[in-house]
C-alpha cells in the first residue's frame, strides 16, 4: 500500500513529465481501468486507462495546475487520475452501446478508501473525491441536467462542496483528453460553466448566502426560494447527527459533550432487541424513528446516533428532520483504519470487521450543504 510521502512524489511539476511506470506500480487500483470499455464514438481512443492517461497529461499542462500550490496539483492530479475510476464497476454494453451511469459517486467511494489507507490527509482526500463525484456536473449545468436544475443552482450549491475552479479545470482536462468528434462543445460548455460561477460571485469561493438556514432550503427545493434575503426558520428541535464508521468514537463524542441531552441510537435498538448488525434491522430502524418523532414533535433537543456513512441512509433521516422543521448539526467522526478496526475487534459487539469492510462500499462523508452546520472531527 502506498503512503502520503509516495503519492506526493508521483505529482509531476507543472508542464512536467508524469513517471506512469511509476503511478501504475503504486496506484494498483487503477489496474482494472486497462480492461474497461468505452463508447467509441466519444472516446476513439480505447480504455478508460488510456483516456485517463490521456487527460492527466492535459492537466499537467493547464494553468489552473501550474498556478496551485502544492497541495492543489496532488488534489487537481489524483482527482484527474480517479475521475473514471468507477467505469470498472459501472460499465455495461446494451444492445452494441457502451455506458456507465452512476460512475462518478462508485469512483468517489471506491478513491476514498484507497487513499484513506494510504494516509492522504482528510482535508486533501475529500477535495479529491468530491472532485471525482461531480466531474461530470460542468459539461451539463447549462445545458440541463437530468434533474432540471438551473445552472445557477449548479454552480451556487457545488461552491460549498468543493473549488468551481478546481472542477472546471478537471473537465476541460477530461474534454481534452480523449479522442472525438465533439471536443469543442465539450470544451464550451466548461467555459460557459466557467462564466456562470463566475457571474454568481463563487469561482473558487463559496456562494454568499444569507444564513445557513437559507442555504439548507434552497438547496432541499432546488432554487424555489430568493436569496436575498434570510429564509425564516420556524422553531423546532436543534438535533446532532453523529455520523462515521463504526468504532469510530461517537459514543465517547455523545458521553462528553452532550450528556444530558436525550439519544436515539440505532446500536441502542439492535441490543434492545436483542439482534444481531445486519438481521432484521428493519425492527430497530422503526424504534429508533418512532423515538425521534416523539422528541421532534416536542421539539425537544436530542442526539441521533447512527453510522449515517452512506447520502442516501442520512438522506433519509434528515428528511425526517426537516419536515419537523429541525435544526440539524452534523457531526462526523474519522479515525485511522488500524485504529478504527482494533476498537472493533476489542468492544463487546457483534460487527466483524469484514463486515466493516463491506460498509465501507458505502461510505460517502457528509458534505457541509447537507445541514445548518457540519463539522469534521477526525483522529490523527
């Protein structure tokens, strides 16, 4: 397994010469990409791997790379050299056509891992994966995207999950790097993303919204709502969303700085009930929801406890929340991999750590748009 000294090394200067031989010797995940696919008629060149060859010289050569510190070339590189990792698990042939729909949130969660073991410093990875998550939104937010939001939405919701400039510069790169026959439209559409950010006041800084309160609606109605002025926030309960892989501190997080607010914890369920991670969760799911409404329709403050590591899983709880008319605070918890499984190993609990392993598959960290406030705790 690589570490962070090594990866750094494999960041070539700008204008400078990329060592693949030494990129594919250590970043072995990049392997499968070598047998992936692509629609010939967008990428005439062949194999993911070769595109992604392809667009990493590109980037190397652009001035949003040469003009980066240190820190943005290992960020803007990696993103570019992750940016399809996906399509090995993603890519399907369909009556003669090749896709891979879905690529950018599998290549987000398949990069985190990988350089979460390698000991890429939080705040650099998930710059990184968010980069890889969304590296496909400039090519559509003017011309439209599948869910119809207006390319200011696009532009003014991204600001605050990762740098316009960073992801504009990692798309003109993927537009580049391949081999088609529509390469210049490609290269205008990031342009004009490029233009629209720009217009809204956040290219290579956050959107300036009222308050964070306004913020959290107008990205849950996608843009209903003026930002001109702060949205009002009816009262209701002020609750903490824990969120982070299992053994990973929460409880002890919960015990010294919330103490004597009232806990819903889907781990508090499972014993309750006396089963097992993984069987008939549905049980312990219900308990724990039930417990919430009766504190949210008492607007009460509260902890909710869970692993949370997947969108669509806190999606479901924040949903929940907001239609009580919460006021969330996320809190996230990150720990070193060793240190994370010999906890497990040594607590009273029925999660192995294989299973800890297939969770990971889902592991998607929360980004600071999701609630009112997100913040990161995360163990050296």
């Amino acid at each position: 397994m690589s570490d962070d000294a090594t990866l750094r090394e494999l960041v070539p200067d700008a204008g400078g010469t990329i060592d693949w031989a030494g990129v594919l010797d250590e970043v072995d995940i990049l392997a499968p990409l070598a047998n992936t696919p692509q629609q010939p008629e967008f990428h005439g060149e062949g194999d993911v791997l070769i595109h992604t060859r392809m667009a990493c010289e590109v980037m190397v050569d652009l001035p949003d790379y040469a003009q980066g510190s240190a820190d943005d070339r290992l960020v803007l590189f990696y993103a570019t050299l992750f940016h399809d990792l996906g399509k090995a698990a993603c890519t399907i042939v369909e009556d003669g056509r090749i896709s891979s729909a879905g690529h950018g949130r599998i290549g987000a969660i398949d990069a985190r891992r990988w350089l979460w073991q390698a000991g890429v410093r939080f705040p650099l990875r998930e710059r990184v994966c968010r980069l890889v998550r969304h590296h496909m939104e400039p090519f559509y937010a003017v011309a439209g995207n599948r869910a119809g939001d207006s390319a200011e939405y696009v532009v003014r919701m991204l600001s605050w999950e990762l740098s316009i400039r960073d992801i504009a510069a990692l798309a003109e790169a993927d537009a580049r790097g391949r081999i088609c026959a529509d390469m210049d439209e490609s290269v205008a559409a990031v342009e004009l993303f490029r233009e629209v950010a720009r217009d809204e006041g956040c290219y290579g800084t956050e959107y300036p919204y009222a308050d964070a309160h306004t913020r959290l609606v107008y990205r849950r109605r996608h843009g209903a709502i003026s930002v001109d002025h702060p949205f009002y926030a009816t009262p209701g309960s002020h609750v903490v969303v824990m969120s982070g892989m299992p053994a990973s501190g929460k409880n002890t997080w919960v015990a010294r700085h919330a103490p004597d607010l009232p806990v819903v914890s889907f781990d508090d369920a499972v014993a309750e009930l006396g089963l097992t991670h993984g069987r008939n969760t549905g049980a312990a799911a219900h308990l724990v929801t039930d417990r919430a409404r009766e504190l949210l329709r008492a607007r009460e403050p509260f902890v909710w406890n869970a692993t949370h590591l997947s969108s669509r899983v806190r999606a479901r709880t924040l949903d929940l929340l907001y239609a009580y008319d919460a006021h969330v605070e996320v809190v996230y918890l990150e720990s070193p991999e060793p240190v994370i499984k010999r906890r497990n190993t040594n607590r009273d609990t029925t999660l192995s750590n294989t299973a800890l392993d297939q969770m990971l598959r889902r592991w998607e960290v929360p980004v600071p748009a999701e609630a009112h406030q997100v913040r990161y705790k995360i163990s050296p």
